[in-house]
C-alpha cells in the first residue's frame, strides 16, 4: 500500500512540473513580454531595459528554475497589470471559487447520486427514462446560455433570487445550480452504470439468496462496490469545476479565480494566468491523490496492493 | 449413497410442471418447460444438461432470483410445505439462505471483495435470527473448520482476494451451511475450480451432505460430477427433462438418444481405445423462442423419424423402477440402439 | 412408424450478417433515427446555408433593428426571428452559425481522435516504456485546466475557424487514448493477432488492419461525445469573446450578442442556445445509438 502510494506520489510530482514547464512554455510564445510591458509607443532601449529589469533577456530554462525555484517558496512573481503579488491576488480569490465549486460538486452528488442508484434499480422504468433524459439533456446545455435562462426566470421574472455579486449566500444558488449542470449527468451516469454490473454481479445474487432485506442488498452490498469509480470521478470534477468556474464566474460577475483568469489573459498578464495554471493543475493532483486514499478505504483490494 | 429407489413419502422439495418463459424482443423463450420432481430429505439429485438446456433458470425460479423478464408458472413448487412460487417476495426471503440456500457457480465472483469472510458468513446468520453476532462467529469459525480451512478465527478477517479459488468455495459452502439449511441449490459448484480442487470439494460436500442430513439439487453439465455424487438423476434438454433415473441406473441403462450421446462423450467412458476419437453430438440446439413442436432433439437425433416432428411435446414413459425417458421409441429399440454403438450384437 | 432415415425440417435459424443486423436494429431504434435526423438537418443546414438563408447574415439594416420576430405583433415572415441589434436577420445568422458549428466540432473531434487514437493503439498495443509514456502524457493532459488554456490559446493565436479547431481538438484527444488503449489491450490477446504476428505481419500492418476495426465503434462513440462537447465549447469561447471573433455568426456569439437585449427580447437568447443544445442532444443519441446497433451485447 504505502509503496504504491509513493509511487503515485512520484508520478504526481513528475505531473506537476510537467505541466509547469509547459504552461510557462506556452506563455512565452505568446510573443515579446517586454513589448507588451513597455507598451506601444516606447523605443528600443526602453524595452531592453525592460527585458533586463524583469530577466528576460536570460536563456528560457533559466527563467524557468527562477520562476519554479521562487514558486515552490510560495513566489508567483508580480501582476504586469497591478503589479500585486501574484499570490495575494490568488489567494484573495480563491475562497470564492472554492466554495462555488465545492457547493456546485455537493449539490451534484447530492442529485446524482441517489438518481443513478433508483434509476440502476428500477432499471428501465420511468425514474430510470427520466433521469437518463435529464443526463442527455444535462450533458448537451450549454452553461451560459442555462446560466442567462436561470437568470430570466429566477431573477428577473419571478424575481426570487440575485443575479449577480457574491455578497449573500443567496448570490451562489443561481452559480451553483449552473455548475453543478456540467457534471451532474456524469455522475449519474457512472453510478447508475457502476450499480447496474453490481447488482448483476454475483455477490449481489448470492446476497439476495442468503435472504438480506432489499435495502441491506442495495446499499450495503451493491452501491459500495459501485462507489469506487464515482468517488475518482467526483476528485476529477472538482478539479474540473475549479477551472470551468470562468464561464459562470463571468456571467453571474462573481469575483473568483476564474474570472481573474479571464480578466488576466484578456490584458495579457502572464504572470498570473501561468501561476493559476499552475495552482488548479496542482489542486487537481492532490485531488486525485486524495481519491486513491478514499478509494482505499473502500476497497480492501488496493488497500492491501 | 442413500437407497431412494422408492419415491419417498415426504419430499422436501416436490416441483410440478414448472415451466420458465422469458420475454425477448423476438418473442417468448421457453426456457423450461413441465419440469417435474421430488427430492427427498437427505439425497443429491442432479440436473445435468449442457448450457442454455434450462438446468439453472429452473433452480433460479425456486430462489425467486429469475431476471426481471422471466416469469415462472408451475401446477405446485411445495417446499418443506409451503408454495413457494406465490410468495411474497418478503416471505421467500425468510426462507432463503435459511432453510433454503444456494452455491453459485464462480467462487471468485460470489463473495463479495469488500467485505470481510467473516462479515459476509455472520451476516447471515444474525439477518435469520438464528443468534447474536457472538454466535454467528462461532457458527462460522466451527464450519470453516469443518469445511478444512485453518486458523478459521483469523481467516475471518481476511478478503475473498486474498484466499485461493478453492478456500473462497469453500466458504461459500459454509456460508450455505450458516442456518442449518434443509436443501441447498449448488449451481455448477465445482466448474469455476482446478481439477485436483473439484474433487476435494466434491468429496466434502458429499461429507457434510451425509453429516447434516442435507438434501442437494446439483446442477452440471459433468456427468462425472454427477457420477461421483448423485444418487439420482435428471438428464435436461432445451427446456425439458428428457430422462431421469438412479444414477446407477442411467449410467447402466441409457434410454434417450440424448442421454447416449452425453455418456459416449465422457472420455473415460465410450471407445476403448486412447487413440480414438472422442464421439460428438451432431448438429445444434433448437431455438426455444416461440411454440415448441414435438420432440427437440429431432435434429440430432440418429433415431428421429417423421412422427417426431408432430404434436406438442413428447410424453415422457415409464420402464421400470424410477426410470423414465421421453422418447417415442420403444425401450427395446432404443437399448439396441446402445448397445449397437458399442460394437455388441444388436 | 417407419424406420427409415429421418427426413427433418429445418430447426436451424438462419444467422443474419452483422450489417443485416445492425440495420434491423437501427429500424426499431428511436433514439438513433432521432439522432440522425436532428444531424442531418444540421448537415443540411450547414452545407447549403448560402442558398437556404434567407437573408445575407452579414447585411446591416440600422432602420430596421430588433424587428419583431413573426409570432410577436409586427413581425413578418421577412425576418422569422426578427433582426437584431444590428438590423441583421436573426433566422440567416443562426444557419449560418450552424457552419461554424459544424466545422469546428466535427474537425477537433477529427483532429483529437486522430491524436488520441493512436497515442491510446500505441500505448495498448505496444505496453511496456511506450504505455508508460502514454499514461503520463493522459495524466499531464487531465491535470491542465482545459478551459483556461484554451482561452489563453486563443488570446495567444487568434480566434480564427482554424487555430479555434486545432485548439479545442488539444483538449479532447485523452479520453479517445484512453478508450483505445483499454480496447487495444483486450483486443491484443485474441486469437487472430497473435495468428498475425505469428504470420509476420508488421506492427503498423496489426495495428491499422487488424486492431483498428475491432474498435472502430468504440472511436465513433467517443467521437460523438467529444464532438458534442468541442461545439459546447466552442461556444462559450465564443460568447466569452475568446473565440469565432464578431460578426462571423457563431452560436455562441449570437447568444453573447444578444444578451443586452435579453429582459426585452429573449427569444433572441432562447433560440442559438436551444438550438446548440438539439443539435449537442442529436449527436450524443446518434453516437449512443450507434453503439446500440453495433456492440455485440446489443445484439440480444
């Protein structure tokens, strides 16, 4: 077990810094940073003075270990546009971001999951029919769009909920409700796939042949050996949502990272767009980490790897 | 093996005419049709036919666990008195795992790996009423033992993937035994083991069999399974029982053309010869999807002739004793036939 | 009775062909006919937009803005969904807009099964440094928040037709990896692979004769999921400014275009985002339905 989890770790790490050198990469080909800090109208030698000042005039694998070396400390640099601390500015948007995530992932769960479960169980009936039209349909919405439709009808027509902000929590149901759309059919899905081969499995006949009451069969027997897949996938999602957040962030004006995301790479402030890369990639890797050591918890068979 | 040639007053389990039909997209499958049969306390009765004959949809129809799309009829299914097909599904379950229990076929896929040996044994047990946790572990200790698995106390805790294919059967066998079961259903128990493995357990269950005074319907398509078990036999196909006997009898005595052709197929049995060939059964298993007509085997029968093809079904005749076949052929003709395949004077 | 030599009436069904079957599947299946009808449609639409189109989507009318659409009062069938802010056809737009659409979720789609597919074969097939590699090119891909780095792409390379496909296709090759690398490696362990190899056949030769046929299906699937969600996309770049730059008519803009107007003419929002989401619908039931008809658990 623990082998394999350091293992993992290796790969995790390896992960990291490759996405590191590749989204730092992609963001100096996006052309002459010290043009685009000088502005237009400043000469030769004001940009090369630029281009010393911020070190860009050194090899790119040098700026590179000087960036990750100051990173790992916690460094992400400076905002070309506010010249903030990267971090600060991350850190400042981030609770808003997370709690949008998590509450849309929670709010995912909590409809998906027993959904899937009835729709495995009354397996072609009309909670089963309902709940895959609802995935389809779930599935095919595009989330702006479902967002600005929220906004009419809650907001603006029955006037029940704010359409815009984040001072409230009322201000996170409309973002929420939205969201969660993007990963709710998945979910659903997986589970009510993952209940359908338990409950087809042998384990679950025998358990009806011993006698155990429905619910004991259902829940104790069939849905933990469905869970396994679902709770990777819900790690997966989170990390998901984190960086998807931008488009709903934009449409409802939350002010969390996704929308400092768009904001940064609308002005080109590389800085910043490279260190959230960094951070939701990192997120997402602890993630999924965090998944196998659930998963081990279920399943005694990676447990005991 | 017990002496049940006679029928027995009070069978445990009596079936009659249980027929199973599956609802498919191309139309209603007959997949058993006027099973009939009484199993006694105490003996192993085997069901031997090969795959998709009906042998397991049948025994699925007793547990209550047929898939949704299949619907069982029967004239009567008493077991241990009670008419089990009309149970709630409530009521089945008070029965089922206690005195009525089942052995699936794959051991690797009927525990299940979440969850400890132990969980899995006392559960039902405690689920039963049959005692408290304490007492369920010591029933469960006291069986793994008696079922040959050691340091049962510590087994226990153990996963269903961390024990061979052969000790995870064995559990499951002690899990059947949990509630002192009157009949156990054992689908095909040895199929999923190593050679080597499936005698011991066969040794073993014939062992408890004799110690607690079980009743067994074995379900197989090995009649060297069925040899070394049973004390009697019914010979399954599509759909239907086409002859049943004592096992010694049947194997002395092969009536149904089918049933020849399944004992000439046994290696060690048939030709003589090592070199030989070993014999096959011609042809291909009829569709049981719509109406059946007459007699099923017809297509591969060697005796078939033109009657075979008319009526409903073929009604299933008396010889003498326990043994009856359904065939229209008379005993005599059907005996020189046998006797012809081995090269003797017909 | 007679003892002569049984003449017998035939017992064996007659087996039809894989395609026999496939048809008479695809002839009972709503879900597919549905699909497929929703895509043709869009195909249609797409590839005859100039002659269907009732009007140039690009031709500014500034007397005539934000006509009413033909069911409101005033409307006319000049203008079915009215104009918008620029006095253009609202109806034109949304054809033309079926173009983009098209294009750019059928290419990455293309592009990404491409990449994806053979990234996966390899891996599968190959096993060993190659699996390894491909493993982690899958995990490096999964751990990049894809939406992020399309928006900083497309800042980066422009929001053309061309850089907005290759992009987004960028973003989808992993699930076909890793769907053809699990197909791969069930596959490798038939017989007539080994037969193959056994034969001298070359490992290109295996991999594209032998091996891509058997999951071809699976590849189709994914490619309608991914197509699917690449148009889904492709929009809200879109509608964020980050993608098919104004006035080209792209779903997506049309919705971001008409979002000041919303509170007082929302049809101008309902109908681009309705019809993404049939168009999206369409071809998951049409992947979906393929696989239906072709997957051999299908066939009972």
């Amino acid at each position: 077990m623990w082998r394999y989890f350091v293992k993992r770790l290796g790969i995790a790490v390896l992960v990291v810094f490759t996405v590191s050198v590749i989204s730092f990469g992609l963001l100096r080909l996006s052309g002459d940073l010290a043009q685009n800090l000088a502005g237009e109208g400043a000469t030769q030698a004001q940009v090369q003075d630029i281009r010393v000042l911020y070190g860009l005039d050194r090899p790119l694998p040098v700026q590179y270990v000087d960036w990750a070396g100051r990173a790992i400390t916690g460094d992400l640099g400076r905002s070309l546009f506010t010249n903030d601390p990267v971090f600060h500015l991350i850190a400042a948007r981030m609770p808003v971001t997370a709690v949008l995530a998590l509450g849309s992932l929670l709010l995912a769960i909590c409809v998906a999951l027993p959904l899937g479960v009835f729709a495995a169980v009354y397996r072609n009936s009309w909670i089963d029919r309902a709940a895959l039209g609802m995935a389809v349909f779930g599935s095919a919405v595009p989330s702006f769009w479902f967002a600005l439709i929220l906004i009419y009808v809650f907001g603006v027509q029955l006037r029940w909920l704010p359409i815009s902000g984040s001072t409230t929590w009322w201000h996170f149901v409309l973002p929420m409700v939205t969201l969660s759309t993007m990963v709710m059919p998945q979910i659903m899905r997986l589970t009510r796939g993952g209940m359908i081969e338990a409950l087809d499995a042998d384990y679950v006949k025998m358990a009806w042949a011993k006698g155990l009451n429905p619910g004991v069969v259902f829940f104790k027997h069939a849905l933990r050996n469905a869970l396994l897949p679902v709770v990777a996938l819900a790690a997966v999602s989170l990390g998901f949502l984190l960086g998807g957040s931008v488009i709903v962030e934009s449409v409802f004006s939350l002010n969390g990272i996704g929308s400092l995301a768009y904001e940064s790479i609308k002005r080109a402030d590389f800085p910043v767009v490279q260190s959230i890369l960094f951070v939701l990639s990192f997120i997402y890797v602890l993630l999924t980490l965090l998944s196998d050591l659930i998963n081990a918890r279920i399943d005694p068979r990676i447990r005991l790897h | 093996m017990a002496d049940t040639t006679d029928a027995c007053r009070e069978p445990i389990l009596s079936v009659r005419n249980l027929d199973v039909t599956l609802k498919t997209a191309i139309g209603e499958l007959h997949a058993t049709r006027g099973i009939s049969y009484d199993i006694c306390p105490g003996e192993t009765f085997a069901i031997v036919g090969e795959s998709g004959c009906g042998k397991s949809i049948s025994s699925m129809a007793l547990m209550g666990l047929l898939p949704r799309i299949a619907r069982a009829r029967a004239d009567h299914c008493l077991f241990d008195g009670q008419e089990i097909l009309s149970l709630s599904r409530r009521q089945l379950s008070k029965i089922r795992g206690n005195t009525l229990s089942m052995i699936f076929q794959d051991p690797m896929t009927s525990l299940n790996p979440v969850y400890t040996i132990g969980d899995q044994l006392t559960e039902v047990f405690v689920r039963h009423g049959k005692g408290t946790r304490a007492q369920a572990r010591d029933r469960a200790v006291f069986l793994l033992e008696r079922v040959g698995i050691k340091n049962a106390a510590e087994r226990l805790n153990a996963y269903p993937h961390q024990l061979s294919g052969g000790l995870r059967q064995r559990v499951v066998i002690a899990m059947a035994m949990m509630c002192s079961p009157k009949l156990i259903i054992a689908d095909e128990p040895t199929t999923a083991l190593d050679v080597t493995v499936q005698m011991r357990t066969l040794a073993l269950l014939s062992e408890l069999q004799k110690e607690f005074g079980l009743a067994i319907i074995l379900i197989t398509h090995d009649l060297g399974v069925v040899a070394s078990l049973s004390d009697r036999v019914a010979v399954m196909y599509a759909g239907q029982i086409v002859e049943t006997a004592p096992t010694a009898q049947l194997f002395a005595d092969p009536t149904h053309p089918y049933t020849q052709g399944l004992i000439r197929c046994i290696p060690s049995y048939g030709e003589p010869h090592p070199d030989a060939e070993l014999p096959t059964i011609p042809g291909m298993v009829p569709s049981l999807i719509g109406r059946q007509k007459g007699c099923a085997f017809r297509n591969r029968c060697p005796l078939a002739f033109a009657d075979c093809a008319e009526g409903d079904t073929i009604a299933l005749r008396e010889t003498h004793g326990e043994h009856a076949y359904r065939c229209l052929r008379p005993h005599d003709a059907l005996m020189a036939h046998w006797r012809g395949l081995h090269g003797e004077p017909a | 009775m007679s003892n002569a030599p049984a003449p017998l009436d035939n017992m064996d069904l007659a087996m039809p062909t894989p395609w026999q079957q496939s048809w008479s599947l695809a002839k009972r299946h709503i879900g597919l006919q549905t699909g497929a009808l929703i895509v043709l449609v869009a195909l249609i639409w797409a590839v005859f937009a100039p002659w269907i189109a009732p009007a140039d989507p690009y031709a500014q009318d500034l007397a005539n803005r934000l006509a009413p659409a033909v069911w409101q009062d005033g409307g006319s069938w000049a203008h079915v969904l009215g104009t918008d802010g620029f006095g253009r056809d609202v109806f034109s737009r949304l054809i033309w807009g079926t173009q983009v659409t098209m294009i750019v979720g059928f290419g990455a789609a293309v592009i990404s099964g491409i990449v994806g597919s053979t990234l996966g074969m390899l891996g599968g097939y190959l096993g060993g440094r190659v699996d390894a590699a491909v493993i982690f090119l899958i995990n490096v891909k999964l751990a990049m928040p894809g939406v992020l780095i399309a928006l900083s792409l497309v800042s980066i390379f422009g929001g053309s037709l061309l850089s907005i496909t290759i992009i987004l296709s960028l973003l989808f090759w992993d699930r076909f990896a890793v769907v053809t690398r699990t197909a791969t490696q069930q596959v490798r362990t038939r017989e007539f692979i080994a037969a193959a190899e056994c034969s001298g056949a070359s490992r290109g030769w295996i991999l594209f004769r032998e091996i891509l046929p058997n999951i071809a299906n699976q590849i189709i699937v994914i490619g309608s999921l991914e197509m699917g969600i690449a148009i889904l996309i492709e929009a809200a770049l879109s509608f964020l400014g980050l993608g098919i730059q104004p006035p080209t008519p792209s779903w997506g803009i049309l919705v971001s275009e008409a979002r000041d107007t919303m509170f007082f003419k929302p049809h101008l929002i309902v109908a681009p985002g309705l019809a993404i989401c049939i168009l999206v619908v369409g071809i998951n039931l049409l992947g979906d339905g393929i696989r239906d008809i072709t997957e051999p658990q299908g066939r009972n």
